[in-house]
C-alpha cells in the first residue's frame, strides 16, 4: 500500500493524505459506509458512488462467513465481483461481532468459539483461520482478530484480554505473511491497538504494533461504553506512538463530533453505523444540526431537508414531506434519510480535508463541533 502525506493542519496532529490499493486510491480523512453483508442498508451503489461520493466501503468478515458463505464468494470471483463494487473495500475481523455476541461465545487460546445468529450452528474464528477468511472475501484492507474489550472492563481483564489479542496477532501476522491473495491483486494487514481504558496498556500494545511495519494500523475497543472524554485521551495517547507514515483506522467511531475530534488527532479512517442505523429511525444529520424527522415541528416546514446540503435528496425533498414519510411508515423515509447522513459524513470529512490542505483545519473544526452537535 503506498500512503503519502500531502499536508497537515497547524496545532493539530490532523493531515490530509491518501493510499492506494488495487481497487482505486482514497483520500483522506475518508469515512467508510458500512456494507455489513455486502450492502449498505437501503442505499444503492449507484447512490453510493454517485451522490454519497463513497471512496471506500466496508464488508463483515462474520456476517460474510456464515452467509451467502465462502463457497460462493470463492466461486464469484471475491466479493468486489459478488457485489459489483469495483471500489476498495475493507474487511473487519469479525472481532466485535463475537464481542457483542458474549451470551454465545467462548474465548480460548485457539480462538474465539461461537453460535451461528442464524442456526445456532458453532463454528470457530481463529487468527489463522480469519486471514484465511478475508483472503477468500478479497478485501483490499484486511482486520487482524481480536477481542473487543469492554469500555468499562476492569484492569485485569483488560491485560487478559490485550495479552490474548498480541497472541492472536503474532499468528495471525504470520499466516498473512505466508499467503497470497486469491485474485491476483495486494491485500493489506492492519492489526488492532486494543488495552481498553489504560495508558499503559495502550502504548505496550501501540509499540509492539509499530514495529510489525504493517501497511496501516487500527485502534479498536472505543466508543464501547467508556466516556467520550477518555476515548479521546486514548487515541492521543495511540496516535504519538503508531507510525506517522502510514494510515491510522479508528474502528466503529461514530458522531460527526467524534469523527471531527478524531481528525484532529490524527486519525485518518473511521466508520459507523450511525448514520445509516439513525437514520432509519429519522435522525438526520446536518451542518446546522441535528434534526428528529418526527418531531411535529417538522409537519409543516417547506424548506428543503438540508439547504444546500451535499445530497440531491436536500434539494428534492422538504422536511415536511420526509416527516410526512416517517410518521406513514413508508420505506423511502428510511432511504432518504441514509442517503443523507452519509453523504453528510462523507461531505464532512472531505471538508475537514479541504481545511488541513488550507491551513485553517484548528478554527473550522472548533466552529463544526458546535453546529453539528445543536439539536434543531
């Protein structure tokens, strides 16, 4: 993966750069929509390339797995063809899916043994096992397996689990080493800071990470329960050991002030369900505020849902109308709110990027985070 730097904002550890994989190059700062079994809910890839102006989307290895299952992805050619995305896509580890599945997991030495959602059907992830995974799925950005550990774990726990983590990510490291992708194109390995809520676990697993030399590197385990004070002391704290030359991923992260905050950081990739998961349930974002499309005080506002908004759907649609849609039940409300919110982050982003190269990031982003967290 070739990564360069093209500028950095005074003040702030936030940079404006870009890499390149076989399936196209990103800039960044970028969000990535989140494509949790090969789509993303209730948005067309026509919309996504075209108005949501995606760069890069995002694939889960677990919901992957277990269906439509390796077999097919294999005999379509990867999942770039199953889906028809010709896009870079990232694949994570399935990590967090079997955190959030506790009550159905078990985690050992081997790896992590789990329940199908589906069936019930056990099945086990181990760290080989996952690299072998995403190199059938054929992502351009593949996750190395690890435990997500709570936000509120307590300190034993945490080195229990960040020590079984490294483990992982030694055999792991080495399987990724030892293979090829299967459709004649370079994957990428980014392995995952995790140590929860403690300095010190933190940097240990920051500098062990650092000196893989991996294409780019991740930091997991926040925006789990912990306060949003201590997420942001954590990525600080991360961010002044992981490698300036190469991508950093903040995993599953999260509100536009959050994102804007973890720029400022010196984060270079983020994802989340939010804006399509609020969405659809009428949260909109936009660059005023925050609006809830069923509120009554929505039923007769004609203006447009976004004035000048990045989507085409803030110029067709009025915020009557969209609350009209929510409060009916109808489908295309959910639609035109997802389409919204993501362009909105990616529009985000790509301002926050504009400003970097302007030299004003420092005085923007504290100007946004005021207008992008109101309520409306």
């Amino acid at each position: 993966m070739k990564f360069s730097i093209e500028a950095t904002a005074p003040d702030t550890r936030a940079r404006a750069a870009s890499f390149t994989t076989a399936h196209g190059t990103v800039q960044t700062p970028v969000f990535m929509p989140v494509g949790t079994v090969g789509s993303v809910k209730g948005v067309h890839f026509r919309e996504l390339r075209d108005d949501v102006k995606a760069q890069i989307i995002l694939g889960n290895t677990y919901h992957l797995y277990l269906r439509p299952g390796l077999d097919i992805l294999a005999k379509a050619g990867g999942l770039h063809k199953f889906i028809g995305w010709e896009r870079p896509i990232l694949t994570d580890s399935g990590g967090f899916q079997v955190f959030s599945l506790s009550a159905n997991r078990k985690l050992k030495e081997e790896g992590a043994w789990f329940k199908s959602h589906i069936d019930g059907s056990k099945h086990l992830f181990t760290p080989e096992g996952v690299v072998d995974i995403e190199r059938t799925i054929g992502a351009d950005i593949m996750m190395a397996l690890d435990e997500c550990t709570p936000g509120d774990a307590d300190r034993a726990y945490a080195r229990k689990s960040l020590d079984l983590t490294m483990r992982w990510l030694e055999r792991g490291w080495k399987r990724y080493r030892e293979t090829e992708g299967h459709y004649g194109y370079y994957q990428s390995y980014f392995p995952i800071v995790q140590g929860c809520v403690y300095p010190d676990m933190r940097r240990e697993a920051a500098s062990r990470i650092a000196e893989l030399g991996a294409d780019g590197n991740a930091i997991g385990g926040l925006a789990v329960g912990e306060p949003v004070e201590q997420m942001y002391e954590m990525i600080d704290i991360v961010n002044e050991i992981l490698p300036e030359d190469r991508p950093r991923y903040l995993m599953g992260v999260g509100t536009p002030a959050n994102i804007l905050e973890a720029i400022d950081r010196g984060v270079d990739m983020m994802d989340c369900v939010m804006p399509t998961r609020n969405g659809r349930n009428g949260m909109i974002f936009t660059r005023n505020g925050i609006m809830n499309m069923r509120n009554l005080k929505w039923a007769d506002d004609f203006s447009p849902l976004d004035e000048g908004g990045p989507s085409f759907v803030d110029q067709v649609y009025t915020k009557a109308y969209v609350r009209h849609l929510f409060v009916s039940g109808e489908l295309l409300a959910m639609q035109i709110a997802s389409i919204h919110n993501l362009a909105f982050y990616l529009w985000l982003t790509s301002e926050a990027r504009k400003h970097i190269v302007a030299g004003d990031f420092a005085s923007w982003k504290k100007e946004m985070v005021v207008n992008v967290t109101r309520r409306l």
